[in-house]
C-alpha cells in the first residue's frame, strides 16, 4: 500500500509506503494550537517509509518535538518525536490526496479534548453551507 499527499499549495508532496503503525486523532492542546483546530487525525509511519519532495519549514513546538509544515502556504504536515517515537513520523491524514484511504483506528489524548467533543454527533448535519434562517 502506498498513500499520496501534500500541501494546500503543491510546494510539498510526500509519499509514504506501506502500511501505518497506527491513525489516530489527537485531541492534545500541542495539536490543536498547531493546527489551529479541535483535533487533528495522524497516521504514523517508519520515517524511512516517508519520501518527501520540495522544502519543508520545521518548528520545535515542545522540546524534542519537531512539527514539519509547508512554509509556503503554512499547511501542516509531519509531527516527529524521536525521544518517544524513534524512527517514525506522523502525517496529517487531512493532507493525503484521498483523505478518506487512512480511517482513524482512535481517539488519543481525550484528556485534552475540548469539553464539547463528547456531544458533537448530536449536532445537525448538512451536505453543504446551510441555507440562511
């Protein structure tokens, strides 16, 4: 299996081979702030199972924690933390070209999670915009 992705921009583009460890959402305040939304879903894979092509901006956004992110249009991309997960890398799953090829395994980090999450399936879905009331 292999699974294609990159930036909002196309400055960046990965290719990562094989089959993940794990995909998660994480509802860490590290991810959230990073990303600037209530979780993030990430697929982690061996680093050397990861081939990026163009330039990638790093950001140390905890010590020993190393975010990758395109510096172009500021998509985030890769979390790697080699003190606690030697050897791997995590992908932004919302980043890959079929967002959809990698479903989340779990929720991680619930401890963080904004008090509201618990009751988001109960909110009212809708195919597109809502019309106006």
């Amino acid at each position: 299996m292999a699974v294609e992705g990159g930036c909002r921009c196309g400055a960046v583009r990965y290719r990562a081979e094989g089959e993940p460890e794990h995909v998660a959402i994480c509802h860490c305040n590290d991810c959230r702030r990073s990303a600037g939304a209530p979780m993030v879903a990430w697929a982690m894979f061996a680093e050397d199972r990861v081939h990026v092509r163009g330039a990638v901006t790093e950001y140390e956004s905890s010590p020993g924690v190393v975010r990758k992110f395109c510096g172009r249009c500021g998509t985030g991309l890769f979390y790697l933390n080699p003190q606690i997960l030697p050897g791997m890398i995590d992908i932004q799953t919302g980043t890959l070209d079929d967002a959809g090829a990698l479903p989340p395994q779990a929720h991680i980090q619930m401890a963080d999670a904004t008090p509201w999450m618990h009751s988001v399936d109960a909110l009212p879905k809708f195919d597109g915009y809502p019309e106006p009331s």
